[in-house]
C-alpha cells in the first residue's frame, strides 16, 4: 500500500541483559513464597480457598520445609520487602500445621513449629512489635491449648502469653481489640483442654487487670515528668512481670481461688465484659455463676444509670448485650431470672433496655430456646405495662416498646412467620394491645407485627387493632410511627380481600373494620376511603 513499516527489535546490551534479568531475580525473589503464605492464611482463618493449594495439602510437610527456608533468610537478610512480604509465613503455617497435621510430624519438627508459635504468641512483649491484622500472631496464639496439652513443661510460657494478652486493649483495625485473640483461645480450647489453667486465668484477669492499668498511669506519669510524652505497651508488660511476679506465679501454678476477688461488680467495664467473654455457655459451675451475677450486676448498674454521657462505649455495651443474651438464653431455666434481676430492678427508660430486648431477639432467631425466651419476655411483660401506661413520650419508651414487640428488628421482607411466634403468643399480644393501647409504638408495632412474621394472628389482630382504637382516642390525635398507616392499609385490605362476605354478614366484624377505615380517613388515607366506601 506504498507504505513503511519499521520493525523495532533491538539488541541489548550483554551487560544491561544480565543486570535487568539479576534485577527481575531481585525483585521476584521476595514474593517466592505467595503460594505457601495464602495457603497458611487462609487455613488459619478456616477459609476453604486454602484447598486449591494442594501442593502442601497432599504434601504438608513441603510447607513445613519452606518455613524452614523462611525462617534462616528472616535472620540473615537485612532486605525489607522480603521481610514485609514473608514475616508473617512461619507464625501462620506453624499454628496450621500443629493444630491440622500435628500426627504426622517428627518430634523435632513438631519442636520447631513449637518454638516458632511461642516466639510469636509473645511478639507484643517485644520492642520491635507493630500490632496489625493476619501477622501471625492470632494464629499462634489459637493454637497455645494445644501446646499446653502436648508440652506441658512450657505451661509458664503459654499461660503467661495468654494472661498479659487479656490486658492488652490496643485495636487491630476494625477487626478486633488484641486481647480478642487470647479471649477467644480461652474460651473455645482451653476451658475443654484444661478448666484448671482456664479458670486460673480468669481469676488472674478479674485480679490483676485493676493493677495492670494503675500500673499504666503510674508509668505515663512518670515518663511525663522525664518529658517522654509516649511509651510503648512492651514497656509496661515488661515492668508489670518484674513487680507482679509472684502474683502471676500464682495464677501460673493455679493457687488462686474465688475468695481472692474482691467487689468484682466495681471493677471498669473493660474488665468485667473481658471476663464475661471469658465464661462458657451452658456452664453449670457455681463459680462462674457467681462471677456472672456479678459482672451483670456491674454492667447494670453502670448502663442504666441516670448519667446517660458517662455511660459505657458502644463496643463495650454491644459485646456485652451480645454475651448476655447468648449467656441467659443458654442457662437453665432456674438460673435465667437470677441473671436478669439487676435489669428487671432496675429497669428504666433507658436505651440500653431497648437493645437489650433487640439483641434477645437476634440471638434467639440463631437459637430458637423458645420456652427461655418466652421466660425472658414474661419476666419483664411488668415493667413494660408500667413504663408504657402514661404513654412512650418520655425519653426511648417507644423505642422500648417496638424493640420488645419486634417491630425494631430488621426481619426478610418475605418473612410472614418466625420459629419463637407459635398461636400461644396470641394471648401475649392481645394483653399488651389492652394493657398499653394508648402508645403509637403500640399501634404501629402491632400493625407492623401483623403484616410480617405475625401475619397468622390476622382476623384476631384486626380486633385488637379496632379495640385499640376505640379505647384510645389520643391515638385518633396523637402524632403517629412512621409508616403506621401503610402498615394499617396493607393488614385492612389484606383482611377484607380475605373475608369479604363475612364482614358483610356480620355485624360485630363490619363494625371493627370501618373503626380502623375511619382512622385512616381521619389520617387522609386514599386506600382507607376507597375500601369504607366498597364495603358500606
């Protein structure tokens, strides 16, 4: 076509070859270990992408000797990017390899796994440490009930690296709080490998903690003085093990009992709700009965108090609610209102009783104890009526009421029914419609309960809707719950489809009908018109 074409295909230079292939070596040499350090991770975190590695599942053993690798150039090399990119490989492959492989390992390289796991179990007693996600560490710490069980000599060890990390409160993002990793350790392995040591600890923590954080002061005040305006949390455990050490040694050797823990209830809030995390579900020790009575009477009395703003911080409360509800719905049915008494005493119209009946019902959808629940409910029915007789004005009363009529949790849009709501409950509701009929949460929980997960109560709900509404004439006035209307046109005219005829033939139902038509008229219901005038 008369054109040009120039093909570039240049020849480099023989040296500049080799250094651009060395560099290329160089650069790649770091992320050698990719594959082995995703296969640890992901195994760690029980991530099934773990089982497309299946060089080291069929072959652990390989992984076992990449580590090795790892371990003498993390010693040896003063490179940076192959440290940033292969640091965190031994802690996490070692933990996997003790707690999914252990059988098959030599005795020397199940000692070589051990040490690695200790060293970075401990890495925050180090200087050097830098707290961030999926370093190793939690790994390593998972797996310590584990080498308790197998080596029981290194028990100081292990159980020392436990207590110290309960102390450590520094943030891992917005994954966790540090010590999370040796809380969850505890109370999912250690409790069923030995309840001694278990509980050893949890005693260490309720007693040591209060003198771990004056200790925190006292060293910032003294490092104040010296015009050094931080420290590091390696300074502080190093200087808490020197002056602590026959009391961590107690707690080592299992020599502390319940009678050492004074006013257990005035401790901070951090404390008691670590504690609280502690304790196993379904437990049936008297000690750990205690302790929680205890812990839930401390948080009462904090949560409920007057003082709103100097109540505790969400993720404090919200761990706790969590524990409470998972904790009382997991009891025996005699223990369940021992447990509750400090919030059924104290009860207020605070928000905290608000979220506390969302996170009942939250945990009881992922337990379905129906009778425990039905148990709970019962036990504060007393304390709704009487907060909710003058009317949900006042303060979260009404955000009180629709958390304990349901209307504040986030149901499926589909959902029409729910496990823990079976025809029993109809007595329940019906109580509540004529005990407390004057809120608008009321009317509004009640027509939002009807057209979703209590949908089978219907023709009843209807009546009580229509008795409402008759008994309460501030609710003809009274500012109303967003979407009550929608709430109340959707139940009418689902109820009328249904029963047309019926509502025609009599008169008891024609008469409860157009009452709850002529409140939506009253509201300038469109739908609410058009269904009085189809059926007068």
């Amino acid at each position: 076509d008369e054109q040009v074409l120039i093909n570039f295909n240049p020849e480099i230079d023989p040296e500049l070859k080799e250094y651009s292939e060395e560099s290329l070596k160089k650069s790649s040499e770091p992320m050698k270990y990719t594959s082995l350090k995703l296969w640890g991770s992901y195994k760690a975190r029980h991530d099934e992408q773990y089982k497309q590695f299946t060089q080291y599942e069929n072959n652990p053993r390989l992984a076992l000797e990449e580590v090795k690798e790892i371990s003498r150039t993390l010693k040896n090399t003063k490179d940076e990017n192959y440290h940033l990119f292969n640091h965190t490989i031994p802690g996490n492959v070692c933990s996997v390899l003790v707690r999914n492989h252990f059988k098959i390992l030599s005795q020397e390289e199940r000692t070589f796994c051990k040490d690695i796991i200790l060293e970075n179990a401990s890495s925050s007693f180090r200087v050097d440490y830098r707290y961030q996600l999926w370093d190793g560490v939690e790994s390593a710490i998972s797996v310590l009930p584990i080498l308790l069980k197998e080596y029981p000599e290194e028990k100081e060890c292990i159980k020392k690296i436990l207590l110290i990390t309960l102390f450590d409160t520094h943030p891992i993002g917005m994954y966790a709080i540090f010590s999370d990793y040796s809380t969850k350790t505890i109370l999912h392995d250690l409790w069923k490998i030995s309840f001694e040591d278990a509980q050893s600890i949890l005693f260490g923590l309720l007693l040591l903690k209060p003198k771990y954080e004056s200790l925190r002061v006292k060293l910032r005040k003294e490092n104040y003085e010296k015009s050094i305006y931080e420290y590091h949390e390696y300074e502080l455990i190093e200087r808490f093990t020197i002056e602590y050490k026959a009391e961590i040694q107690n707690v080592i050797n299992n020599n502390l009992s319940l009678d050492d823990l004074k006013d257990i209830e005035q401790l901070e809030l951090y404390t008691l709700n670590t504690a609280f995390q502690l304790l196993p579900l379904e437990t049936t020790n008297e000690e750990h009965k205690k302790i929680a009575q205890s812990i839930i009477s401390g948080f009462a009395k904090e949560l409920l108090a007057k003082k709103r703003e100097e109540r505790a911080n969400y993720l404090v409360r919200h761990s706790f609610l969590e524990k409470l509800t998972l904790f009382v719905l997991s009891s025996s049915e005699q223990d369940i209102p021992i447990y509750l008494k400090p919030f059924i005493d104290g009860f207020s119209n605070s928000e905290i009783i608000a979220d506390l009946f969302q996170e009942f019902i939250i945990v009881e959808d992922r337990l379905d104890t129906y009778n425990k629940f039905w148990l709970v409910w019962n036990l504060f029915y007393e304390k709704v009526i009487e907060f909710g007789k003058d009317g949900d004005e006042y303060w979260y009363t009404d955000k009180i009421i629709k958390s304990y009529l349901f209307a504040q949790t986030r149901w499926e849009e589909t959902a029409t029914e729910w496990h823990s709501l079976k025809d029993s409950e109809r007595r329940f509701f019906k109580k509540i419609t004529e005990g407390i009929g004057n809120c608008p949460s009321v009317l509004y929980s009640t027509s939002k309960l009807l057209n979703g997960i209590g949908s089978k109560f219907l023709n009843e709900g209807i009546l009580w809707i229509s008795e409402m509404l008759n008994m309460n004439k501030n609710l003809w006035s009274d500012k109303l719950e967003v979407n009550t209307t929608y709430y109340l046109e959707n139940i009418v005219k689902k109820y009328i489809y249904k029963n047309r005829e019926e509502i025609r033939k009599t008169k008891k139902l024609k008469a409860a009908v157009l009452v709850i038509l002529n409140f939506l008229v009253e509201k300038g219901s469109v739908v609410g018109y058009m269904l009085r005038e189809n059926i007068v």
